[in-house]
C-alpha cells in the first residue's frame, strides 16, 4: 500500500510536516503524492469521527436490507446507484446474502427516516422489500472506541 495513504488511514489526518518526519519524504513529495492520490480519486476525503451522544443532536441512524430485482445488462448497478444518490443514504453497499444491498439511512427524526423509506425507497420499481434497524447507540465508529469504562467487561465480577 502507498505508504501515505496507510500513514493516513492508520488515524487521524497528519500534516505534512508530520508525514515528512515519519516517512523521510520532503514536503513537496508529500504534496505530491496527496494531491495524485486525490486526483486518481483513491483518496476521497477526511471525515470526523463524531460521538454523536455527546452532542445536542437528535439525529437518527437507521441500517436497511434492501432486496432488489437485478436487470437484465446492469445487475443491481443501476438500482444500487439510483438509491446512493440520495441524500439521506450516508452508505450504500453490495452485499452477498440473504439481502442485495446493505443502505446507512440518517434524518432529523424517527419519522423522517421511516417516510423516507416508505415514499421514496420502497417506492422504487425493482425494489421488492427493506427491512430497517434502527442504531440505538454506537460502542465503535470506524475502529474509534467511543464506550470506555474503566473495568474490563470480559473480567468477572468478584462476588463475596
């Protein structure tokens, strides 16, 4: 793997003063090498890892299982495009399984979420069912533990 692109992954975006001391590149190959990454489109962007419990936001998650007809000459590629171009789907994945594809939904409500699915997402022709779970709460977002405690949840507890 391009080794500023795994420096990148590996967590937070550094600067490229930091990647030029941990690589040994100057600070023009790291320009660069960030700016053809962006341009070939491998690197797409940096994202925020957010607790969202920690914020006054009532913003709502919700995973839906989307089975779908295949067409003829497009697979699933056209329907699955179709539904990721909407603005409330976060994510939108294929997936092998008892489902097609696999859709991160988010909203300002509950009811928002759910109108979305019923009006827009069910409605489409080729799509046969979806099946929603609401996330309740997150442990982990993308490999950030945002639950911590201080004792260790596989140890037992200790009964007098």
């Amino acid at each position: 793997m391009n080794e500023v692109l795994h420096m990148i992954l590996e967590g937070e975006k550094l600067s490229t003063r930091q990647l030029q001391s941990l690589l040994d590149f100057n600070d023009q190959q790291i320009v660069e090498e960030v700016a053809k990454l962006q341009q070939e489109g491998i690197l797409l962007g940096w994202r925020p890892i957010v607790d969202s419990e920690k914020l006054d936001s009532q913003l709502v998650r919700a995973v839906i299982e989307i089975k779908i007809r295949p067409e003829r000459e497009g697979g699933f590629d056209r329907l699955a495009l179709r539904i990721s171009r909407f603005d409330e789907v976060e994510s939108c994945y294929l997936m092998s399984g008892a489902y097609d594809l696999l859709a991160v939904v988010t909203g300002n409500s509950l009811h928002q979420v759910a109108s979305f699915i019923s009006e827009r997402l069910s409605s489409i022709d080729g799509v046969l069912s979806t099946a929603t779970h609401f996330m309740l709460r997150a442990y982990k977002e993308q490999g950030f533990q945002l639950i911590t405690t201080d004792t260790d949840p596989d140890k037992p507890a200790v009964s007098a």
